[in-house]
C-alpha cells in the first residue's frame, strides 16, 4: 500500500499527486509533452477539429431535447418546433449543421497537411490509421445525421447509398433491407440511424479520438522540414533555459497559446458562416418534406462525399462499385504504398511534390463533377478524373520507390 | 511572412471548393429563366411556344435524316403536334396583342354597376357582400373556392386582371380553370370592373392577406396555422375524454376540401410553411410570375401579382418559413465581436508565451 499523508487537505495538490498521480498526469499530458517549434498553423488544426467537434456534441445535446425520431413528426420538429417555438433552437441547428460541413473541411486540411509533410511514416503509422478510423467514423456520423430531418434529400440519399449495398449484380437485396429494417426507408430506418447518430457513433468517436491523441505521445509531432531529433535532449535545453536553442516547445502553455489563437480566427470564420452564410450547409431540397412517392431531379451528396461519389457514379455498376470500394480504403494504405524513407514536406521530394498536388487537384474536380448532373462535358471529365485518382494511387509505390534519399 | 503564404493557399483552395460546389454546380443544375419584372403582356408565353415549336422542327428533322422504320406516322405524329402549337402560338399572340391595346383606367362607377356577374360566385367582404357559399361548399361545385375579391384591386396587375377576365385560361397560362372567360363583357367592361376592384382595394394590405388572397385556398401552411379553408380554430378538448371533437370536425372539412382541390388539381398543392428555404430567391421570382416557365404542364395558374403584392406574400413566406432572421441579425455582430476580442487577447497571449523562443 502507498502512503499517504494524513495531514493533506483534500483535494490539494498533494492530496490528489497520491491519489492520481496528477503531477505526473500534468508532466506527461501537458507542460513536458514536448512539441517540435518548426511548425505552423496547419498544425493547429487537431485541435480545431477537437474544438468543432465540442460546438457538434453541444449543439447535438441541445437538438436531442426536441428532435424526435418518427417519420410523421421529425420534419417538423426541427424545421417548425426547433427553428421557432424554441429560444435559440435555429442557433444551434445553425451551429450544428455548419459544424458537421466545416468539420470536414478541416479533416481534409489536416489529413492533406499530414500528406504533405509526410507525418504518416516512420513510427507515425498508427496516427494515420487512427484518424482515417476517425475520418470513416465521422463519414458514418454525417451521413446518419443528415437522415434525421427527414427531408427529400434524407430520404432519396439514404436510399440510394444503402442500395450500394446490395453490391451490383451480387443482387444482396436481402442486405439491403437488413439494413433498412424494411424494403423501404421507413420508421425502423429513422429509429435506427437515430440511435447510431446520437449513441453509438459519437461513442466510437470519442474512444477513437482519445487513441488518435495516444499514438500521438510516443512519435511526436512531426515538423515543418520532417527533420528526426532527439526530444529527451531538445528538453532538457529547454528545462535548462537553453529555450532559443532547444527545438522544442511545451504544449503548455506555449504551443496552446498559439492553438488558442488560431481558433479564435478559426470561430470568426465559423460563426461568420452560422449567422450569415449557412445555405451551403443546408441543401434546399431538404426542406421539401420526404415523399416516397416524388424522386428530386436531383439527388446528390453533401459536398464532402462527392468526390467519392463520382468515383462510383462514372463507370457501369460493378466496376463502380469497385472503383468506390476502393476509394473509401486506399487511403488507409498510404502509409505502406509511400515507400520513400524520406520524411519531407512534398515539395522536396521530386515525382511525389507532383503526385501531391495531382491527388488535392483531382479530387477537387472529382467534388465538383459529382454534384452537377451526368452529362456532357463532365460525364467525361468526371470519368477522366476518377481513373486519374485510381492511377495516382496505383503509380505511388512505384514513384516513392524511384525517390532518392535525401 | 510564410504562414500567411500558407493560409493563402488554403484559403484560395477552400474559395474554389466552394464555388464548384454551390455557385457553379447550381448553374448547371437549374435551367436559366429569365425574369420579366412581373410584368404581364404574354411575352414568356410566345417564347415558350416559340422554344417548343424550334424543338420539334428539330426532331422533324432529325427523323427525316434517320430513315427508319415506320418514319412516316412519326413525322405525320410530330406534325401534326407542331401544327397545334403553331394555331396555340397565333392564338396567343392575337390575345395578348388586344390586351396590350386595351387603355388603362377604367370607369370604377360603371364597373361597380357590372358587379353583380362576379358576386354570384365571389364574396366582397369588405363592401358587406359575404361569398354565395362556403368554402366545402364552393370547391363542391367549382374545384376550387372562388376568390374573395376585396383585395384583388391591390394584389394584382391590372392588365393581367383586364386579361383574366376576358380569357382566365390565356391569362392564367393553363389548360383549364373554373372560372369562364367573357363574363366581363367586352374589354372596356372588363376595365371598368378592374377600375372598380382598385377603387376598392385597401390602402394597406398585410403579409398574411397578401399570401392568404394569392395562395392560401390550394396552399395550406401549418407553421402559419393556415389552412386552404381558413385558420385552424382555437378549440377546446374534453377535459374528461381529452377528445376536441371541434377539431376533428375542423379537420375534417379541411380534409373533404383539400379531397375535392387535389381532384380539381390532379394533386394537392403543397404546403408553403417553409418553401422560403425549399426554393431559391430566383426560382419563386420567375415560378410566381409565370409557373409554366420552370415547371412546364404544372396546373398552377399564373395569379398575375405586381412586385409589392409579390413582396407581401414573400414577407409572410419568410415570417412562416425562416423566422430567426430577426434574431440572427441582432445576435450575430455580438458573438462575432466576442471572438474578435477573444483573437486580440489570444494572439497576446501568444506572443507573450514565444516571446525569446527563436
């Protein structure tokens, strides 16, 4: 048994140091967590995403008090009891819907910035893993979400993303409705996407985000140059007074301070968007009430989905359903398909400087050909732009291969 | 500084998303209509005719270059078709040459005198004359509930309203409506009794009049309690059975209404509570002034508003439809103000912990 010291106050330092080790838990989770001082902004955006996800969870929990779950009621629990009869319910629909499209955009600034340095290699393996868990759990997260107003676009995009299912010419209609609780969208569908939207994904969020923070510890972060030091060294530089020399920082308070200021801009951006520019958050269509009966002329994802989309929707069935299937994983194998020993950002590392900006472009292209409707000329640039993706990733391995070693 | 380089290029990217996304893709998903400042001389009617008459020369063509089978009875098909729209086309242009002829300023007096055609069908609640029959009643025998008339005189065009009563089909741009054309008489008469409805329109008029006059007997909202018969009632429940049989009864009639409306429609109209954020700032423009323009074939009739009675409806649309505009514009300045004093202290704060660093 430990000892503990009769005489400590409750809930002082030292009483809870022998309880929970709290000074530890300080040294190690934030005033000697040692960050590289070579870095940007682009590194502030964990963070971000951490602090986007709260606004999400707390606008979320505010939403729950008065959404409810049934096909008849939903629509207009959120469009006429949450936009209206409750005090402040349009803010935080406004925040949430924002959030779940602002969100994305910044996973994908983070999930490009670590491309581009090269922050998935060499021991930060798992980090990447990890947020792409995060990124396909968020996917998940989103897509459930927007079912729950029960507008034309919830519906028809539900049905149409859960026939994906039903694998082509596998014919798995049975899994389809499986999935669905029913041959249609209906009440057991709701029930369900409610539950996953508001329980169990979130859950699986915040386990996900707590290891995504853990593989984190270990490896370190990576820098502006992807330069290797040794961080117990850089430390005690540091600890010493050597702060001009030492390449590290402490989380805290030095590198939160910065955190804290870049999100301060970042709240400007968002809260500019939920007060004066919330639209592109919130398609039309989904405020035309769900009509099984009256398909919308056009049906398409939000925007953060459709480059995926347009990797699905150009060729014929199977092949789409390949060429998708494909997408949704590939990105988890980047860190094996890259097989460069260098850690540096694209820019200094030949072919791949390229292959970086040829990826970001497409995908940008992919995005718009997905929401404008199938045809020409962007049937055909879409199709371009989908076999150009496949082959990007398919000509890695060979282009990291040929890389010299810097 | 390079950081700043760096956001630069995000933030040019970010613009670029959004642009292909939202501005461009939206360009390309709805079909451009042009918007004709609510005014009403058939000129979109003649261009649409003009557009489907261009469209099936086209095929004409094209089937005669095919060569296929059974080519002749489809050219014969096609041809006949465009012989129809042609006579339509002619026809509608005479119509509207005529109306355009028509001077302005009819003689309200003699118009009052000729009233008595209209009130056999139409209530005119505000000069004491209540409507023939209900409601259920009305759309019984005609489809639909005429219109009271109090507030047509300040709602509508009047050229329009010269047009609707000389021909409602011409000037509502559909293939039928209750009401028969030339009950008016000649088009003096016709002028005469629109001089008449604007001599006895109120000075002001509200946006739910407004939306209630021009929509509300096939357009129900809910978030405005307004039904295509009337406002939901207030009632009370039995408070030992917890049953409001007024209510029922209410909803009832409401729904024998709306039974007899989507027959005489071929649908029930839908519901406008939110169409403010259903439909674009653009396409409620041109879909008022003319329906036909971006839904061809629907049987929603032009209802001939001016811009200010355009505006009043649209002003009760945003009340039912988007009503935190207020408060988003009063609360806005202050939490954008909040984060901007919370950047200022940050970015102290910051500069004060990397103060030496490099």
């Amino acid at each position: 048994m430990a000892h503990f010291d009769e005489n400590a106050r409750p809930f002082s330092n030292k009483w809870l140091d022998e309880r929970i080790g709290i000074n530890t838990l300080k040294r190690v989770l934030s005033t000697e967590y040692w960050i590289p001082k070579n870095i940007n902004f682009l590194w502030a955006m964990g963070m971000v995403l951490a602090a986007t996800f709260g606004m999400l969870l707390i606008s979320g929990i505010f939403l729950l008090m008065y959404y409810i779950p049934d096909t008849k009621q939903a629509f207009d629990s959120v469009n006429y009891t949450i936009m209206s009869q409750v005090g402040y319910g349009w803010l935080w629909r406004h925040i949430h819907g924002v959030g779940a499209s602002v969100v994305f955009l910044i996973i994908y600034i983070h999930m490009f910035t670590g491309i581009y340095y090269g922050s998935y290699k060499r021991g930060r393996e798992l980090i990447w893993l990890s947020g792409m868990l995060l990124f396909v759990v968020f996917s998940a997260e989103a897509f459930s979400g927007y079912m729950l107003p029960w507008g034309q676009m919830s519906y028809w995009a539900g049905m149409v993303i859960t026939n994906l299912f039903s694998g082509g010419s596998l014919h798995a209609n049975g899994l389809v409705e499986w999935i669905r609780g029913d041959y249609i969208p209906g009440q057991a569908y709701l029930g369900r996407f409610f539950m996953l939207h508001v329980l169990l994904l979130p859950l699986v969020i915040i386990g996900l985000i707590v290891f995504h923070f853990g593989t984190l510890r270990l490896p370190h972060v990576n820098n502006k140059d992807g330069e290797e030091f040794d961080f117990a060294a850089e430390a005690e530089k540091y600890k010493a007074g050597n702060k001009k020399e030492s390449k590290v920082i402490p989380f805290n308070p030095v590198f939160l301070s910065k955190d804290v200021f870049v999100m301060g801009i970042y709240f400007i951006f968002f809260f500019y968007l939920v007060f004066y520019h919330f639209e592109f958050a919130m398609d039309p269509v989904n405020f035309d009430p769900a009509n099984g009966l009256k398909t919308p002329t056009h049906i398409y994802p939000e925007w953060y989905f459709l480059w995926s989309y347009e990797i699905l929707r150009p060729f014929p069935t199977d092949p789409g359903l390949i060429a998708f299937a494909f997408a949704q994983v590939i990105f988890f194998a980047l860190p094996f398909l890259d097989r460069s020993p260098n850690v540096a950002p694209a820019n200094r590392r030949g072919i791949f400087k390229f292959w970086f900006w040829a990826l970001l472009v497409d995908m940008i292209i992919l995005t718009f050909m997905g929401k404008v409707p199938p045809v020409q000329p962007w049937s055909n640039i879409g199709l371009v732009a989908a076999v150009t993706f496949i082959a990007l990733w398919i000509l890695l391995p060979i282009i990291t291969k040929l890389e010299k070693k810097l | 500084m390079k950081e700043l380089k760096v956001l630069s290029i995000v933030v040019i990217f970010t613009l670029v998303l959004y642009w292909g996304v939202e501005p461009f893709a939206h360009s390309q998903m709805h079909k451009h209509v042009e918007f004709n400042g609510f005014a009403y001389n058939g000129k979109s009617d003649i261009e649409q005719l003009d557009e489907k008459i261009k469209k099936i020369n086209e095929e004409i063509t094209e089937l005669k270059n095919s060569g296929g089978k059974d080519i002749k009875t489809k050219i014969a098909d096609k041809e006949k078709e465009l012989n129809e729209l042609k006579a339509k086309l002619d026809d509608t242009k005479k119509f509207w040459a005529e109306i355009n002829k028509v001077p302005k300023g009819g003689d309200a007096a003699a118009g009052k005198a000729a009233i008595a055609a209209c009130v056999a069908c139409h209530g005119i609640k505000s000069q004491g004359m209540k409507a023939p029959m209900d409601p259920n009643a009305a759309a019984a025998a005609y489809g639909v509930n005429p219109p009271d008339l109090s507030n047509a005189g300040a709602l509508y065009d009047e050229k329009f309203l010269i047009a609707f009563l000389k021909s409602p089909t011409h000037a509502a741009h559909v293939k039928k409506l209750a009401m028969p054309g030339g009950l008016a008489g000649d088009d003096k008469n016709a002028a005469n009794i629109v001089a008449y409805l604007k001599s006895i329109a109120p000075k002001e008029i509200t946006p739910k009049e407004a939306f209630v006059t021009a929509c509300g007997r096939c357009h129900a909202n809910r978030y405005g309690k307004w039904t295509q018969i009337g406002d939901v009632p207030k009632t009370k429940s039995n408070i030992k059975t917890g049953q409001d049989i007024d209510a029922l009864k209410f909803k009832e009639k409401v729904a024998d209404y709306q039974g007899k409306l989507a027959n005489y429609m071929g649908k029930l109209p839908p519901d406008l509570s939110i169409i403010i954020r259903a439909r674009s700032e653009d396409f409620l423009k041109t879909f008022v002034e003319d329906p036909q323009s971006q839904l061809p074939g629907t049987a929603m009739p032009r209802v001939g508003l001016t811009k200010e009675g355009y505006e009043k409806v649209i002003s009760y649309l945003e009340e039912t439809g988007d009503p935190s505009k207020p408060k988003r514009e009063a609360t806005g300045p202050w939490v954008l103000g909040f984060f901007v004093i919370f950047s200022l202290l940050a970015y102290g704060w910051y500069k004060s912990q990397w103060k030496g660093l490099k």
